[in-house]
C-alpha cells in the first residue's frame, strides 16, 4: 500500500497533537517537520529527530510529499510558504485563521488553478465540527445568521468575571498565570482572534466573500466588574460575541463585540474556554454546536480529519472534494456599524439632581428611542447616582448621539443587547 506523504510545519501544541495521532494511521506517513529550534528538547513518543528541520521550504519543495500541514500561524511566513507549496502541487490543511482571513481569496484561486485543496477545520473553533457540516451536511441552506463565541480567552475571563464578581485585570493576571492567556492578550482580548474566524465562517455560511476589513472589532477591556453584576441583575450574561447576519440583497453585518445576552440563550451557558456556534439557516432552523475551541488534541482532531479527508480522495479523481473547495465569486455588501439596529445597556453616574431621570428620557424620546427598563436604586453619599438604561432596538448612530447628549452625566459603559 502507498503511503500518503506528509510535511508539518511547526510544532506547538497543536504539531505534537497531530504527529501523535497520525500514529494511529498507517496509511499516512510524515515525511518532514519544520521547527524553529532543531535542538529543543520535545518528549514526543517516536519522533526521530532526523524528522525535523529548521527549513520550511525544504519540506515545500519535496516532491515526495502530497499535503503540508501548516501550524505556525501568523501571516509570515506561512503566506509565502503556502503559496509555493500550492504552485508545487501541494494540498494544505490549516489551522491559520489570520492568514485565512487576511489572503483567503488569493490562496483560494491559487488552490483551484492548481487544482489542489485547503482545508481548514481547525482554524475556527479548534476541535468543533464546523466547516466540513457547513459546506457539506447543510449545503442544502439559506444561512441567514451566526451568533457564535469564538474565543476560548475572553470567554474564561468573563466566566470567571462573572463568577467571582472580580475585575478584568485580576482574571487577566491570573489567566496569564494560569497559561489561558498570553503574555501579549492583545490578540484575544481585543477581539482580532475571532474576527478572523467569523471573516472565515461568515464567507462560507454565506456563500459570499466577507472581508476582514468590514468586521466591526470591540474587545473585552472595558468591561467592569459592575457592568457584570449589573447585566445579572437585569437577566443577562455578558459574552463576547461573534455574529453575522445577511439579508435578502446580500448586506452582511459582521462584529465582533461584547453582548448581555439573556439567561435563558443558548450561549448564556457558554463557559470559560469552550466555544459555540448558532447557525441559523433554512430549512434546518437553528443549530448548536459546541466544544473545545483550542488545545493539543481537539484541534488535532480537525487537522487530522482533513488529512484524512484528502487521503480518501488522493490518487482516485482529477478533482478532488468538490464539495469543500472554496469558489465565491461574489463580495457580501458590508453594513457600517452605525446603520445597524441593536438594543444597548448603558450605566450612567448621573449628577443627583432633579430632573435627571426624565432628561434621560427625553434625550432619548427626541429619538424616537424607546426605553424596556431603567434602574436607579440609591443616591451615594457623593451626591451620585447610577442609573442603568436598557433600550429597545434603535439605529447606533443614534444612540451615539445620546451618549454625546449625555453631557452632564458620566456614561460608563454603552453594550449592545441581544434579543
Ligand atoms: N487564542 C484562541 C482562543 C485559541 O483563546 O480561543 C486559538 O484560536
């Protein structure tokens, strides 16, 4: 029996999960691995060292081998590296969902006009089925909406805000300490992690290129303790969310913000690092997916099925998993941020003087803005007073304005509100 050929590049965590359980396919060999430091001591069961090699292009140019496994994330120097390798002949498999997200389009047509694949189950949401149910099991859809947590990170430190009542800086500290976070959080905190991954998710749910440069980004930084305790209060949870959403005349409205969104959401029982996808298409309804968006083996799991995904297909077809190829032709039309509709709590320090209430109120009914509750409970002894507003659905731009009208209360927080 042939073997089918292997090349890796990189060997992190998620590297050793995969050489790991390709051991346990004997029609699949790994030929070469690519590492930064040939010399790094790595307890990995059966890995010879003369597998590995400080030089990328080495296992891109080696003729022998039929697919590269890329898991070294960032943009360089995978971009170059996955470029030749498909001029070589190569099919990809990924996890790089930056890459993906910022070149998909070129690498893509690069991947048809050589005729090859890139498959890329593990760069959203680790080891959760996503792509391959997407493009395959629900082709037979109109998807219409993604509601989706995509970050492991920011999902702990909210779990864990809201758990303990603690602020985001003590989660921070101790999630670094803890290795859930990085040294640099700023990719996760800030929300970039899972705007490429709903950028990619989007595009092909929608069957229409979304591009990274219309995906509103808001992180998780200037969530308060209190903002927490007070969102609990009112009913809510608050989450960091991924969403898309498309009409009839193809305008797709991707972000990525934090969201209160109701005890009884789906999402709501989302906790520290799991993630989990609401797509919602026709006929099939809505469907949750759930599990470990990150870690050595649940993201070998999708790498692996990939792998296997081409081995099944190598050697048998011109054309290999038609299904699978990405081919959009036509851009989704991005909606701006401030066009779009959304509920929003706002917690306010008002001045306790009178008339503040009603001056809210009328601010906002100048609007036409209408408010589903307001909360005050006590005047502080500073002659302050805090008063949460949550809105019904109303244009950001407007609510915008409220805030800028505002002027002689403090607005604390402004979140968008589910519904
Ligand atoms: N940094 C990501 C997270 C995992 O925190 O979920 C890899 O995509």
């Amino acid at each position: 029996m042939s073997k089918t050929k292997i090349g890796i590049l990189g060997l992190g965590t998620v590297g050793s999960g995969v050489f790991k359980t390709l051991k346990n396919f004997s029609d699949i060999e790994v030929v070469k691995i690519s590492v930064k430091n040939i010399n790094k001591p790595r307890n990995i069961d059966g890995l010879d060292k003369s597998l590995l090699t400080a030089n990328s292009e080495e296992i891109i140019n080696n003729s022998e081998i039929d697919v590269i496994v890329e898991l070294m994330g960032g943009v360089n120097p995978a971009y170059e590296l996955i470029k030749k390798a498909l001029e070589n002949g190569k099919h990809i498999v990924t996890a790089n969902k930056e890459l993906l997200a910022k070149h998909g389009e070129e690498l893509f047509k690069i991947a048809e006009e050589h005729n090859r694949v890139i498959l890329y189950e593990a760069a959203i949401a680790g080891g959760i089925p996503l792509i391959m149910p997407i493009k395959t099991i629900l082709a037979g859809n109109k998807i219409n909406k993604i509601h989706a947590i995509l970050n492991g990170t920011t999902n702990y430190i909210l779990t864990k805000m809201d758990n303990d009542g603690v602020s985001y800086e003590e989660v921070l500290k101790e999630a670094q300490e803890l290795g859930y976070a990085e040294t640099d959080p700023t990719g996760d905190v800030e929300g970039f992690d899972a705007a490429y991954k709903i950028t990619t998710l989007a595009t092909i749910a929608f069957n229409k290129r979304v591009k990274i440069e219309n995906v509103y980004r808001e992180g998780i930084t200037k969530i308060r303790k209190e903002d927490m305790a007070k969102a609990n209060e009112l009913g809510y949870k608050i989450k960091l969310i991924a969403t898309a959403t498309i009409n009839d005349k193809n305008e797709a409205d991707v972000r990525v913000h934090p969201m209160l969104i109701s005890k009884n959401a789906n999402l709501a029982h989302i906790n520290y690092v799991t993630n989990a996808i609401e797509i919602t298409g026709n006929p099939v309804g809505t469907v949750v997916l759930s599990g470990a968006g990150a870690g050595e083996f649940p993201t070998a799991s999708s790498v692996v099925g990939d792998i296997l995904a081409i081995n099944s297909e190598l050697n048998k077809n011109d054309y290999i998993l038609p299904m699978m190829r990405c081919r959009h032709e036509e851009n989704a039309i991005p909606v701006n941020i401030n066009d779009t509709f959304n509920k929003y709590y706002i917690s306010i320090t008002a001045p306790n003087a009178i008339g503040i209430i009603a001056k809210i109120g009328t601010i906002c009914a100048n609007k036409n803005i209408s408010l589903s509750s307001i909360l005050q409970k006590e005047v502080f002894k500073n002659k302050t007073a805090d008063i949460t507003v949550i809105t019904e659905k109303c244009q950001e731009k407007l609510i915008k304005e409220v805030v800028n009208e505002l002027n002689d209360c403090t607005v604390n927080s402004l979140i968008r509100v589910a519904e």
